[in-house]
C-alpha cells in the first residue's frame, strides 16, 4: 500500500490466505489501529465466504482506562456484528519482566477463548514496524538465523493457529486505512513508556534509519534469515531421519559416531528439538550454543559427556550413543572419558 489507502485498495480474500479455511477464527482487538484495521478486514473475509469471526480484548489492567478502551472496542466490534469477549488478566503484578508475562498472560486468555468458542485460528494485528524492531531487539541479543527470523506469519499453537496477515504493511498504513474507514482507534500510552524495552527500540531504531539502516533494511534482513531458517529445518529433519533413533516416550536415543562430522549448527538444531520435546520447552539460545560446542568438542575427542539443559539430560554414552531424556531432579555433573566404538 502507499499513500492514502482506501478500505478497498485491500483484499481480504489474499490478505487472509495465510490462514486457510477455518471454520471460526478469533481476533485479539487491542482497539489501535493495526488491531481495528485488521477486525474490519476480519468482517469482510466472514461477508466474503469466510469462517465465523469473534473478536477478544484483553484486560492487563495495567493502567487506568484500560477497562472503558475495552468497553468501547466490544461496541465497535458489535458495529460490524462480531461477537466480541473482554478478558481480565488477574493475579500478580511483578515489577520485573512485566511486559513478558503480560503477553504470556494475553495468548494464554486467548487460547482459553479459542477453545471455548471453537476457533481454529486467532489472528493478531502484528504489521512491520512491530517485525522490524523484534528483529533489531534480537540483532541486538546476539540470536541465531532463526531468532532473526523473527515473527512467523503463522505458527502452531497449542489447539490453533495463530496467524499475523498484516506483517507486510506498515503501521501508518493501517491508520490511514482506520481513517479511510471512518474507524476510530486508540493510541496506547505504554509505547512511549520509557520503562519498556520496545520505546528503547523504537528510538534506536530511528537513529539508524539516518545510517541506512531503518525497518526496510531490517525487514529483508528477516525474510533471508527465514530463508535461511527453513532451510535448515528442513536438513535436520532428513539428518534425524537417518540416525534412525530408537525412541520411547520421554527418551531419544541415536548411534553418536554419525554426527561427528555433522555442522554445529545441525547438530544444535537436532539437540534444541529433544531438548524442547523432552524437557521443558525450548531452552535459551547462548545455553544451547555452548551446550552444542561441548557435544561437538567431546565427539571430536572420542569422550563421554553428560550435561543438563531446560529440564533434560543430554549423555554422550561410553557405548558410543547420543542419548536426551528427562533430567533428574539434582542437576548431574559433566564428565568425560574415553568412549567405546
């Protein structure tokens, strides 16, 4: 899109490809503008021949007035006949890692919803400005290929799917279509919160904009690095395939001698997958970096190796096998000694 859009300069049908062909999807309405722009379009796939839409609003109850702006999206959300649910986040506000469990907080009230009414997908209004500076805040972490790859535009939920349509248009773009369409939206204040990392990242990135670097750049940046990523994917789904692992629930368990000459970056992968299946989620990536290089460093050496990660354990056995199950409750010792063909 470029200049003043239109509300029909957009089709619906294309922009919600992604999703497929639900039978019901949610969308998580804020009440900004990237949110609002999206539940209009929402209404037009439903006319269109689409899926049954409802629309939620999630309460953090961070600030005062959170509670009217949520009222008045329910009456917006009504003019175009989406049913629409408010969802109160309750419990503790700790003052470390806000922002983080807001959001853990938001999709897990979502995907509650979700089940509840039946939908299939929830979509969220996520465009390329938030992409672009997700992809700067992981640039500036130090994450790997898939890190900056940053937003999927869908990923697999527990029980759906969550689909972002709108990560390839602008932020103001999406205001100029809410105007376009006579939609009134909210601005929320906490994006200019000096407390939150993301106004940090709105300011750095307006600074390298000036070098030549600005969201554009950043942007491309993603997509080659979801190339990239995908790529890779699909390498460590053939390499597991042919170690042929003897498997159990709870257990993975592979010849060693094959991986020694496989890249780290495969042999990280293959590990961050078990560690996610059999621990307790997907473990922190300089973790996982220096847990691959000690794998790696001990099957070049012909060593035995134990060592603990995101709640499971990973043994280089004396018996020449790659071995991740379940770690105990006391964490175990790294150990090493000659291993046995």
């Amino acid at each position: 899109m470029s200049g003043d859009p239109s509300p029909a300069d957009l089709d619906p049908l294309a922009l919600f490809a992604c999703a497929g062909a639900p039978r019901c999807a949610l969308v998580a309405v804020s009440g900004g503008p990237d949110s609002m722009a999206l539940l209009h379009l929402a209404a037009r796939w439903r006319d269109r021949g689409g899926p049954r839409i409802h629309a939620a609003t999630v309460d953090h109850d961070l600030r005062a007035g959170s509670r009217a702006e949520a009222e008045a999206v329910a009456l917006w959300a009504g003019a175009l006949n989406i049913p629409h649910r408010i969802l109160t986040w309750t419990g503790d506000r700790p003052k470390a890692r806000l922002q983080e469990l807001a959001r853990a907080a938001r999709y897990r009230l979502l995907e509650d919803l979700a089940r509840e009414i039946g939908a299939e997908v929830v979509l969220t209004g996520h465009h390329a400005d938030d992409q672009a500076e997700t992809i700067l805040f992981r640039l500036l972490r130090g994450s790997g290929v898939a890190g900056l790859a940053a937003m999927a535009r869908v990923s697999q939920r527990s029980g759906y799917r969550l689909v972002r349509p709108l990560l390839d248009l602008p932020k103001a773009d999406l205001v100029a279509f809410c105007e376009a369409a006579g939609q009134p939206f909210f601005v929320d204040p906490s994006n200019r919160d000096p407390r939150f990392a993301r106004t940090d990242l709105k300011r750095v990135l307006a600074l390298l904009e000036t070098e030549g670097l600005g969201g554009a750049q950043l942007l491309r940046l993603g997509r080659r690095a979801a190339r990239a990523d995908e790529a890779l994917l699909a390498c460590v789904t053939q390499l597991r395939a042919s170690l042929a692992p003897l498997e159990a629930p709870g257990r993975f368990d592979c010849a060693a001698a094959p991986l020694r000459n496989v890249p780290m970056e495969l042999l990280l992968r293959l590990l961050e997958g078990e560690i996610a299946r059999i621990g307790e989620g997907s473990p922190r990536f300089d973790r996982l970096e220096t847990l691959a290089g000690e794998v790696c460093a001990a099957l070049a050496g012909g060593t035995a190796f134990a060592g603990t990660l995101a709640g499971a354990l990973v043994r280089l056995t004396s018996a020449g096998r790659l071995v991740v199950v379940k770690a105990p409750p006391r964490r175990s010792r790294v150990t090493q000694a000659p291993l046995q063909e």
